[in-house]
C-alpha cells in the first residue's frame, strides 16, 4: 500500500522550517531586520558606502519574516496525502516516521487536541496510554485522518482531527468513550466544534462594511426613537449567528415581506425560548452588512425594538400614551430607514401592568402597512388577541417559528456558550451540553428549545467544578433549581439508604412485605439509573381492605426517601366522580394550587398517592393513563407537567371482602392474587387497559394479631417520639397491647381504628399523670392491662 | 535543503506572497470606499438631508411651496455636504491607491535589494 504520509515532502520540510524559526525566531528576525538597516544608514552616515550592503541584507530576514507570518505558520493545502493536508504546527513537529504515540503527544499539544482534552476530557495521558511506539501501526491513525477531515468538512488535518483519529484507531475506543459518557459520533461532533469555532473567530475578525459615515444622511432624525427604544443595529450584536432551519426561514421570509409591495408587517409567533428576539437581531445584523445578499431598499435599514414600559411611564396621562406613541411610529416614517420592532407585542394589544391596549390605535397603521413593523408574540397569545380582534390577526403576515431540533439545539449552545465562558469565566464540556439538552428536555416545561437548554446550561456555570461544567454541574443546578434528583445515587449515605430502604420502611409499617420491596426495587433502579426515563419512576395499585397500610407506605416511602411526608402528593379520588372533575385534576396552578398537575409541577420528586382510584369517574380514569404509560399530563393550558421522577401510587379498597374471604378460606395472597385481580376485571371494575398500565399490582392482606401488636409498638413509639421534648417516656405491657388489640381492631377498618383506642388510653392516662404531678421529666410511666381497663371500661365502644 | 528553501522563499514571495499583498491592498481601499460611503454618496448626491418630513405635502399652496422650498434646501445643503465628503474621500481613496501600487511594486523589487546594494556600495555614493 502506498504510504499515507511522506515526512520529506516539501510542505513537510517548509513546515519544519516554520516550526525552527518559531516566535522566538520572528523576534530575532525582526531585530536583526532593524539592526542592519540602522546599521546601514549609520554606516552610510559615516560616509562608508559599505552601509548599502546593510541595508540591502536587511531584506532577507524580513522576506523571511514574512515568509513565516503568511505562509510557514499555516502552508496552504496541497493534495490529498496525509503531508499535504495536516495543519503546519502539527507537519513542523512531525519527523519523518513518527510513531503513533509521538502523533499522540504532537496531537495533544497543539490548539486542536488542547480543545478536545477541554471539552471532552480526553488529556495527553489518555492518548499516550493508548498508543503505541510501533511506526507500523501509523498508517490506520492516517486513513482515519484522511476520513475524519473528510466527514467534519475540516479545512487541514488539525489537533482535533487527529486526537480523534488517534482514538478511533485504538481497537477499545468504544469502550474507552462509553467510560467517559461518549460516542464516536460525539467525538466527531468535538471536531466539527473545534472546526466551527475557527470559523467563527475568522468571520468575526474580517472587516465588517456597515456604510461609512454618510450612511444615514438621506434618512431623518429620530430622538423620540432613540429615547423610547433600543436599536439594534448599534453593531453590538452578535455577529456570526447559528443555521437554525426555522429561523432561517423565517429570516428569509422577514426579508422577502419587507422586499416585497404588500403590507409591510410580519408576527413572529412561537413559543417562549424558540429565538423570536434573535432572529429581529439577526435580521438587524445582516441588513446592516453592505456585503449581505438582500434587496437595496432594505440594506442599511435599522430595527428599533420599543419598549412598552417607558413609553407607558413617559405618558402617564389620559390620551397621553397614545400621542406618544402616533408621534413615535410617525417620527419612524419620516425618517425612512426605520423597522420597529414590538417584542412581547402582547404588552401593546392587553390592559394590564406594564402594558397597554392600543389595537385601534396600531390597527391602521399595520392595515396600511407602509411602516415596516415586527411583531414578536408567543403562539397563546397569538390566538387570544385573534379571537379578540380577528381583523388585527388578519392584517399581520405570519411567520411560525418551530423549536429548534436536538443538533440545532447543540449546535447554538455550541455558539452562545463562547460568550457565557467569556463572561463567567468558565469551560463548558461537551458532556456538559448533552446533559442540558437531555435534563432541559425532560424538565424545563415553560421555554421552547433551544432556550430552555440554554437557560439550564447557564444555571449550571455556577455549579462549575474549578471552572469547568460538567455534566453534574448541569445536574446539580437542576436538581437544586427543581428540587428533584436527577444522577444516579453517588453518596455513601443515599447508596446505604437505597440498599437498606426495606429496612427503613419497615421501621414505619408492619408486613407487607411484597409491596415495600417493589417499591423499594423501583427505587433502587432509578437511583441506579437503569430505569426507563420516559416513565415515572414506579406506577404501583395497591388493593386491600383499609387499614392495612397502603396509604401508610406511601407515607412511609415520602419520609424515608423523599425527604419527609409533605414531598407526598396525595388525591383523594372519590372527589373526582364527575366527568368535569378532569378540568379540576389538570387545573392551572395559579388557579388551583391543589391540583394534580400545579402539585407536581412545584414538586415533580414525589410520591404521588391516588388514593381510592375505583371511585373516580372513568373519564378522570383516562386522563390518568399517559400519565402512567409515558409520565406526562398535560395540564388546562396544554402545558406538559412530567411525573417522571416521581412514583405514582394507586390505591383502592375494590374487593376488600373478596380478600377477607380468599384469607378466611385458608389461602396463601400469592395463590389467589392473579385470580383476584381477574374477577376485579370481570366484574368491571377496572378496565384491563387501565390496570396494565401499572407496573406492578400488589394486594395487601389483613393483618394478624402479632402483626397487630406489632403496630400497637408503632404507635406507642409515635407517642414517646411526642413526649421525648418532656423527657417522659412510655411503657406499655404485653398483656396491655394484646387487650388494645382486641378492644381495637375491626375486621372491616383493619388497624386504623387502633389509633384511637391507644390514643383515649394511653395518651388520656399520660395526661392525667403529668396533670396530678405524678411524673416529672425524666419518668417512664408504666401502663398496665388494668389501667387500659380502667381507661377504656370492660364494654367501651371502639 | 537550504537551496530548496530559497526557492519556496523566491516562489511564494513573487506568487503568493504578491497576490495576497495585493488582495490585503484591495480590502484596505475597500474598506476607506465604505468608511466614505462613496457609492451611497453618489447615488444620493442630491437628496433632501436629514429630511424632516417624508411623502406627500397636503395643504394649502402656501403649505405646499413651503415645504417644497424646505425640501430644495435640504436637497441644495445635502448636495454641499456630500460633494465635501466626496471630495475628501476621493483624495482619501486616490492616495491609498497610490501607496498600495507603490507598495505592491516595492514588494516585487525587495528581493533585488542584497543585490541592489552590493552595487551601490560598489558604486559608491553615500549620504
């Protein structure tokens, strides 16, 4: 096979050259330079005509001078070998048969592999570890350059290029990359990056044609203008944008509105976050750069962006605000070269704070369409002032401005992060943006992408680890910003809770074995991120008579892992038995703070308990299904509110006696919980469809006397718990807990009714104790069958 | 390999090295074309400056000979101010041209310059 690379070419050896020379030989270049014409002309001075030859040798270290700057520090490409397209500062290092591990190292230590090591985490050390010092193995790192370039549209083979291509040509790279949470596709994307980025810092330092200084002078003046707005074609805006498919569309159809004889308006409508504002700036920018494709009468144009709420403070009186603003728009058409720009146009069409309503008085105006105006305005309030005032929509040209896709997402993180490093003084990893794409994606509900990825990936600058943002920075500032967890459990303290939590749980509840361990196994396997991400993180139907704990595990559950019972959201379904009930379930939280969707919505790391689910009505039912299928409900303003994080516990008493009875007959829960959830079926009870949904179906059974007793401890332990400010503790017999047993339990309340027969007997008998001064702090009050006897009465009702 | 790079030198300066010189002249004079607006200037030479009012006059005769006497004097004090302009970015523009041609020439004559002064100081003449 003919070699890839010939390290004595001449490229190679000009490369070389430039390298030996360096900065240090520019500077002694350039002295020298100086040094013999001075010396020259002092010579010459002398009267010694020698000094001509000093000055005349004085040209070649500045022919060579120049040589470097223009040519040796970056040799043009020359064909389609290895020699002739790598990049000069890696060519000048090269020697004529580098070994793989010295391309590593060279790779490493120029600009592109420097990058690479940044953002992605992959240093020298990890190059040199996975190369070898055999010249033979070279040839597959140089195909895998030659293809690389080939694939990133890479001018030369740069640092970047050949980092990756040294990476892919280790047999375990895949392995190597899925350690650090990457791709091959990834790495690629890192050199088009690197690629894109001297791209970028080329365009930006190219001399910009705005006009000259004559630019305005056939337009008028514009204080009003310059006093109520803001311009943006003040060339402080960013100056290379992102190729994102729908603002480019929209770009284009802004300048073809504008270039054409119709109404001289455009709305751009799109959600929050989808780049409305920076696509007025865009067009700003390009309209102002004489080199710019665009029809003449809109070259040199500028865009004023007014703002509702001086104009408001400046016209405080009756009338005032609408002479304010006519003198505003006329001053605007006089001056000619003027677009105004209304963003959150909805602040000029609504009463309210911070805006006003001047439809009637904009309405004209935009009919005329002689004045170039942009409105910008989120798709909600499109529709509400077109159901309001059709004859306003109908005048606008719309422009649909759709979310950015996933690479475009990337692509302007990629961008709009130089200015956030430069700002916060921090590096983002590339790890880094895939997390807040992925998090934002699943979190952030109220932005559109790309800003909702963007508002996350800022957030995370101040969880930056010694300048960098990872990808648990980006966790952190979720987690913190949401109060949810999102990364698997990473302290020694979470990973022994998970892998005590039955334990933990069962220091709350009796039994129940089979239910504490699903939900316990559900939990492990978030934490330990081998979950679907698309669902909630657990969706469990208990079944069982009542008072047999299934409310009281998800209690249990919320204090022991999530963080105490209030992280509990609980409904009460049997409120919920009308079909206009749905409206209540989804309701919007600045409405109805109770409901489903605002609870989640504020708290989506929960345990959401439905409680009593056979009692809602079967539409409520069905709303409830893609909740459980895919962890999202929508909530009345279609608004997604993600249950993903969350586990969803329903419970229901629907064939409590059945239980009873399958129990009474001597029948163990596992050999008739699959028939009794059949017979659920059958007697329609519950839709199949609905009870698939679950990922488990668990049925509690009633609970025995030594479990009983067992729960009597519970409480008594819940009453020291209360009494321990007092410094009085507790003790009840063995004799006395068997006889709370009997005097409280009910076959048809299960243990719940336990609490109140302990509470009238022992709280009440503790009570009269710390009255009369029979105990002081630091007593244990001994209780006895006959004082709960005594307390309770041989016949006392329960 | 020292020969070799002296005629990489030789090559790049009279090919390259010249056509890049020639392209940076190129961007400077277009650069001082746009600082002095000369194509917006001339295309506009006699519009109204700064004008106050823009479209169509409604009103009396009075009114309307008014403004179109306004409208001559911004058109007659525009015209002024961007002759002055034209003119000075014309000077402008003529002596950066003058200088980028010189300059390209020079640069096609520095490699002769080891050799132009060996003569000279063979020849003699001192300052």
């Amino acid at each position: 096979m003919e070699p890839l690379y010939n390290g004595t070419s001449v490229r190679a050896a000009k490369a070389r050259f430039g390298a030996r020379v360096g900065k240090g030989g520019r500077i002694a270049l350039g002295l020298m330079c100086a040094f013999l014409v001075v010396g020259g002309v002092a010579v010459l001075s002398a009267g010694v005509a020698a000094g001509w030859i000093l000055v005349g040798f004085a040209a070649l270290p500045f022919m060579v001078l120049q040589w470097y700057s223009h040519e040796l520090t970056a040799p043009k490409t020359a064909g389609v070998t290895v020699d002739g397209l790598l990049a000069g500062d890696i060519l000048g290092k090269l020697n004529t048969s580098p070994s793989p591990r010295q391309i590593a190292d060279i790779a490493a230590s120029v600009q592109g592999g420097q990058f690479l090591a940044a953002r992605f985490g992959i240093t020298k050390v990890t190059l040199q570890n996975i190369t070898s010092d055999d010249p033979a193995e070279t040839q597959a790192i140089w195909q895998n350059a030659l293809r690389i370039r080939e694939q990133t549209g890479s001018e030369t083979i740069d640092g970047a290029v050949l980092a990756v291509a040294v990476i892919f040509s280790f047999p375990g790279h895949e392995d190597l990359l899925a350690h650090m949470k990457l791709g091959s596709d990834d790495l690629i994307e890192g050199a088009r990056w690197y690629e894109d980025l001297k791209r970028m810092i080329e365009e930006g330092s190219r001399p910009r044609r705005t006009g000259g200084i004559a630019r305005d002078f056939s337009f008028g003046y514009i204080p009003l203008l310059r006093r109520f707005g803001q311009n943006l074609s003040d060339g402080t805006g960013a100056k290379v944008s992102v190729d994102v498919g729908s603002h480019v569309a929209a770009l284009d159809q802004l300048i073809s509105t504008f270039s054409s004889g119709g109404r001289q308006n455009a709305v751009l409508v799109g959600e929050t976050g989808v780049g409305k504002t920076t696509i007025v700036h865009d067009l700003a920018d390009r309209i102002l750069d004489a080199s710019a494709r665009i029809p003449q009468s809109l070259k040199f144009r500028q865009i004023f962006l007014l703002d509702a709420s001086s104009l408001i403070a400046a016209a405080p009186g009756r009338g005032e605000l609408e002479g304010l603003v006519m003198r505003v728009l006329g001053e605007a058409y006089s001056a000619k070269n003027i677009i105004i720009c209304l963003d959150n146009a909805q602040l000029f069409f609504e009463e309210g704070v911070g805006s006003v309503d001047l439809s009637n008085m904009l309405l004209p105006i935009l009919e005329a369409g002689n004045l170039r105006i942009i409105l910008t305005m989120d798709e909600q309030r499109f529709l509400q002032i077109s159901q309001r005032n059709p004859s306003l929509a109908n005048a606008l040209n719309r422009i649909s401005i759709t979310p950015a896709t996933k690479q475009e997402t990337m692509a302007v993180m990629r961008h709009q992060l130089i200015y956030a490093e430069y700002q916060r003084h921090v590096t983002y990893m590339y790890q880094a943006l895939q997390e807040a794409y992925d998090l934002s994606e699943r979190y952030v509900h109220d932005l559109a992408m790309p800003g909702r990825a963007l508002k996350l990936l800022e957030s995370a600058a101040g969880y930056s680890e010694n300048g960098v943002v990872t990808a648990n920075s980006v966790h952190m500032a979720i987690e913190k910003t949401m109060d949810i967890k999102v990364g698997v459990a990473n302290t020694d303290d979470e990973r022994e809770k998970l892998l005590n939590l039955e334990d933990l749980i069962h220091e709350r509840m009796i039994n129940q074995t089979r239910a504490v361990q699903v939900v316990s196994d559900a939990l492990r396997r978030a934490r330990a991120g081998v979950r679907n991400v698309s669902r909630p993180v657990g969706t469990f139907l208990f079944l069982g008579p009542t008072g047999v704990g299934k409310t009281e595990l998800s209690k249990a559950l919320a204090d022991v892992y999530f963080g105490g019972e209030e992280r509990m959201v609980r409904l009460d379904l049997n409120e919920y038995v009308r079909p206009e009930d749905v409206s209540r379930l989804i309701a919007d939280g600045a409405e109805d703070p109770t409901s489903l969707t605002a609870q989640v919505m504020k708290q989506p790391f929960s345990v959401v308990l439905l409680d009593e689910i056979e009692k809602a009505h079967p539409q409520v039912l069905t709303t409830l299904l893609q909740l459980l299928d895919e962890g999202i409900l929508r909530d009345i303003k279609n608004r997604e509110v993600s249950f993903r994080d969350a586990i969803v516990i329903a419970t229901s008493n629907a064939g409590a006696d059945r239980i009873r009875e399958y129990i009474e007959r001597g029948y163990k829960l596992q050999d008739f919980e699959r028939q009794f959830v059949d017979e659920l079926i059958s007697s329609n009870q519950f839709r199949p469809e609905f009870l698939n949904r679950f990922d488990e179906i668990v049925v509690f059974r009633p609970l025995e006397k030594p479990e009983l007793v067992q729960v009597i401890d519970l409480i008594i332990a819940g009453i020291n718990k209360q009494l321990a400010s007092q410094k009085i503790s507790v003790n009840v017999t063995d004799d006395a807990k068997v006889y709370l047993v009997d005097k409280g339990y009910d076959p048809r309340l299960g243990a719940r009714p336990m609490r109140r027969v302990v509470q009238r007997a022992v709280e009440n008998l503790v009570a009269k104790q710390m009255l009369s001064g029979a105990v002081s702090a630091g007593a244990v009050i001994d209780v006895t069958r006959e004082q709960v006897e005594a307390m309770l009465g041989p016949d006392s009702p329960q | 390999m020292f020969m070799l790079l002296v005629t990489e030198l030789l090559r790049w300066w009279y090919g390259d090295g010249w056509r890049g010189r020639a392209r940076l002249a190129s961007v400077r004079l277009d650069g001082t074309i746009d600082y002095f607006s000369i194509g917006l200037l001339v295309k506009t030479l006699f519009s109204p400056f700064r004008q106050i009012s823009a479209g169509r006059v409604d009103g009396s005769l009075n009114v309307q000979m008014r403004a179109l006497v306004d409208k001559l004097v911004s058109r007659l004090i525009g015209a002024m101010v961007r002759t002055v302009i034209l003119v000075v970015g014309g000077i402008a523009i003529a002596l950066q041209a003058v200088l980028s041609g010189l300059l390209l020439v020079a640069w096609g004559l520095v490699p002769l310059l080891p050799v132009a002064g060996a003569v000279l100081a063979f020849v003699g003449p001192v300052l």
